[in-house]
C-alpha cells in the first residue's frame, strides 16, 4: 500500500485530480472492532474539498466521454488485475477497519471484482435499439450517452463491493465518478483508489472524499453532480431520494431490510437449517440480505428448530482475521447496544429466546464489540424484533399452516429486499417466484445475492428510485438516451 497511508493511526486522505490530500475539518477515529483501538484518523471534506472534486471531475469528463468505449475500458481491466494481486492485503485491512471475518471479506471483494469484469462489457452493454424503416424513408437509432459527473454514498458494512457496484460503470459509460464512503470503514476505500491511481484513468475521473453528514449533503445540493447512488438504512434512503430529487438529481437509494426464509415440509431441512443460519449471522448479520425472519411449516417446525440449535451451537465468535472465526465483532459499541436493545425487546414481548448469545466473552479481546447469536422461537409478524431491521446476530423463527400463510406474513413487511424458499416442490417455487414481494429471490439459496451480470433488485421500503445497482439498470441510470432520426429524401 502506498506510503502516504500508515494503517496503523495514519490519516485517511481524499484522492482529488490525481493527488492526495488531507481534509481540514477535524473527523473521527477509525477504530478496529475486535479491539475498539483507534488504527487511523479521518477528517471530513469541507465544501471547498467537494467544489475541487466536482470542479476537477467535471475538466475531466469533457476529453474523457470523447474517447473510444474500447479505451475507456482499458483501465478497468488494470483495475481488475490489481484487485486480484492484492486481494489479501485488501481483505486484511476491511476486516480490521469492519469486524467481518477474513472469508466474509474475501467474498465480498470476489462479488465487487465481478463488477469490474461485468463493467469491462460496457461496449455491448451501451447498445440501444435500430430500426430500419421505422416510418416511410425514416431509421430510428436511440443512442445511450453519458450526462457528466456522478457520486455515489456508500455504507459501512461491504466498503470494498458496493463502491464497485457504481464505479466501473459510472466510467466505463463515459461518466466521471466522486465516492463518498462510509467514515467508519474509510480504509478499504482508499485502499481501492490506491489501486486505481496505478491504472491508467486520466486525473479527475475517479475521486474520493471522505465525510459525515455535511459532505452528503455539500453533494446532494452539488449544481455539478448529475445523480446520486446511496445504500443505507431506509430513513436516509428517503432523505437522500427526495433531497437528490428536490435538487434535479437522478437518484437510485437503497435502503433498509427485513427478510423472509420460509421453510416447508417438503424441504431438505438440515440444509435448510444450514443456510438460514448462514444468511442470518454473515457478517455478524450487518447485510440487507441477512434473512432474520424464518417462517416454517408447522409440521416441521419442532424438528426444524432443534436443527437450527445445532447449527448455531458450531459457530465461533471472535477476530475476524482468527481461522476459526465465523462471526465477528458488530462495527461499533453503540450500534453493539442497539442490537442488544433489539434482543431484550425481543424478551419482553414475549418471544422465547432459545439461544442468547449476550454473554459472550471472547479471551483476548475482552474491549471488543462482540455479540453471540440470539435465536428466538414463537415470534409472531406484529413484534418489533419481527418488523425492524436489527442489522446484527440476530434471527427468530415462527410457524405457518403452509406456504400461503408464509407468503402473506412476508408480504404484509414494509421491506421487500430479499426473500428464500426451502422446498422441494416445484409447484410452491412458482408460487413463491409468482406472489413473494421483494426483489431479490431465492429458492434452496440462503442468500439471494444477484449475480453482477444482473442488477440489485429492491422493493417497497428497501429501494426508492427507478434504476437499481448493477448490470445493465445502472448502465440506464448513467447515461441519457438519444433518439437520433434520419430520413434522407430522393434527390
């Protein structure tokens, strides 16, 4: 990693016009989870910080969108090359600056590599229609074309994949790019602009501020920026869509989750149990597509919670760098507390905590931000811990009659990111597929992750906007389609 980053209590800088600089505005620390020590500073970027970024994106777009699409993909497969050769390093420093485990990391930088690569299609992705003879002596092209700079806001808990969710193809489409990460996990971010100041991206069409609140909303209110992408908690997703809206912006803002695993007689239950645990607790729960909500056939439900029991009895709480971690510590103290909050509300409405993690201690990092997994049994749809996102280890189980009564206490969420179905009949997979509201859908997948190649799905109170991340949607929210008429008349 370059010098002018020392991960252990450097400062954090922004990458402007291809140099690096310090903001002024005194920040926070960046602390490690597993142990709460500082191991780096980060300032916040002032208006001037994001007019320079905005002012030096907008130089470089001009000469940048006139290129060949073939040259503007040129740099994104340098960036990928870089991404694979330092993969490790990248995913040692995110587990530090977030908590996640080693593996988790490795994962989540494998999903944003696959953006790249996605990305680096642009020159077929871009096509738009043609038609010969649309109308007598008339051919009708639509022409997509890039409308200037575009930033992109993104969260503390996958710092290394969702940035790579808009920039390769925010720049790939012809569009110069500011990202303003998350000032928890500010580290893998620059980390990646490290990388990409190695490639061959002319200055000004990749930059970096870090910030708070002030620097969102420097951005939101930008007459320079184009569009805005954000992935956050539901409240601020709706800020930041009406105040980008309010200000003339293209906005795409995802937002909060409360999934659905529903689970019926006819499934293969020990894998069933496996992966429900699996999407709960990654990543110590702190994903939109963690499924916390389990609803499962009545008949099967005694034996499917004794198999859950069982998964959740193998996992080990610790370091996420330790090899048999495989749930590690939540990113702060206070977000640790809101979680527990959650899990004693879950108490005192009366669900039965069948596994409490609360005591956890793990020896060696006696100051760490650690929470076992918690697994209520007999929660019901109108409880709080049922409704609201928890965002920690934290999952509850229900029964249903059947398939339909499962659908509708999914349906009857505010949230529609993500949803599984563990069956084995096909007939109940169509179902699902037909009447589930959410976005994103699995049957017999714990985890309902789109491949790169299609977009990030969202429904209802988990996305506001037209145009989702990834794929050929974010290609859309990037570029302006043209339609360009000829008619050329007989002399």
């Amino acid at each position: 990693m370059s010098s002018h980053t020392d991960l252990q209590h450097g400062t954090v800088n922004n990458y402007i016009n291809g140099g690096w600089t310090t903001p002024k505005t005194d920040g926070q620390n960046v602390n490690n989870p597993a142990t709460n020590t500082p191991i780096a500073h980060v300032n916040y970027s002032s208006e001037t910080d994001v007019n320079q970024a905005v002012t030096a994106a907008q130089a470089a777009f001009e000469e940048w969108h006139q290129r060949p699409v073939e040259e503007r993909i040129q740099p994104l497969f340098e960036f990928k090359q870089l991404l694979e050769e330092h993969q490790d390093d990248l995913a040692e420093i995110l587990v530090e600056e977030h908590g996640k485990t080693f593996g988790e990391a490795k994962g989540e930088l494998r999903r944003g590599i696959e953006n790249v690569e996605t990305a680096c299609g642009i020159p077929t992705l871009m096509q738009a229609g043609h038609v010969e003879n649309a109308a007598p002596g008339i051919d009708e092209t639509a022409v997509r074309k890039p409308l200037g700079v575009f930033a992109a806001v993104t969260p503390f808990n996958f710092p290394g994949m969702i940035p790579l969710w808009f920039l390769p193809y925010a720049v790939a489409t012809g569009n110069a790019f500011i990202l303003k990460p998350s000032e928890q996990t500010p580290l893998t971010a620059e980390y990646l602009f490290d990388l990409l100041d190695q490639t061959s991206f002319p200055d000004g069409v990749v930059q970096l501020v870090h910030g708070s609140v002030d620097t969102v909303n420097t951005i939101l209110e930008h007459d320079g920026i184009e569009g805005v992408s954000f992935v956050g908690s539901t409240p601020v997703a709706k800020t930041i869509y009406e105040k980008a809206a309010a200000n003339g912006k293209r906005v795409q803002a995802q937002g909060g989750a409360k999934n659905h695993v529903i689970v019926t007689e006819s499934a293969n239950l020990e894998f069933a149990a496996e992966k429900t645990v699996g999407s709960a607790l990654a990543c110590s729960g702190e994903r939109c597509l963690a499924n916390d909500v389990v609803v499962v056939e009545e008949s099967v439900y005694e034996e499917f919670v004794d198999l859950i029991e069982a998964e959740v009895e193998r996992q080990v709480v610790g370091n996420g760098l330790d090899d048999d971690t495989t749930i590690g510590a939540l990113i702060s103290p206070e977000h640790e507390q809101r979680v527990r909050n959650h899990v004693e509300t879950g108490v005192q409405e009366g669900a039965d905590l069948i596994y409490d993690g609360r005591d956890i201690e793990v020896e060696g990092y006696e100051d760490g931000n650690f929470l076992g997994p918690c697994v209520f049994r007999d929660i019901t749809d109108d409880m709080v811990i049922a409704r609201e996102e928890i965002f920690g280890p934290v999952f509850g189980l229900m029964p249903a009659s059947g398939i339909n009564e499962a659908i509708d206490v999914m349906n009857r969420s505010e949230f529609g990111n993500a949803a599984s179905l563990f069956t084995g009949s096909g007939a109940e997979a169509k179902q699902f597929r037909h009447n589930a509201e959410a976005g994103n859908l699995a049957v017999n997948a714990g985890t309902a992750a789109p491949m790169a190649f299609f977009h990030f799905g969202g429904q209802k109170d988990s996305f506001f906007g037209d145009l989702h991340a990834q794929a050929e949607d974010v290609v859309r929210f990037y570029t302006d389609e043209t339609v360009y008429i000829e008619r050329w008349p007989d002399e």
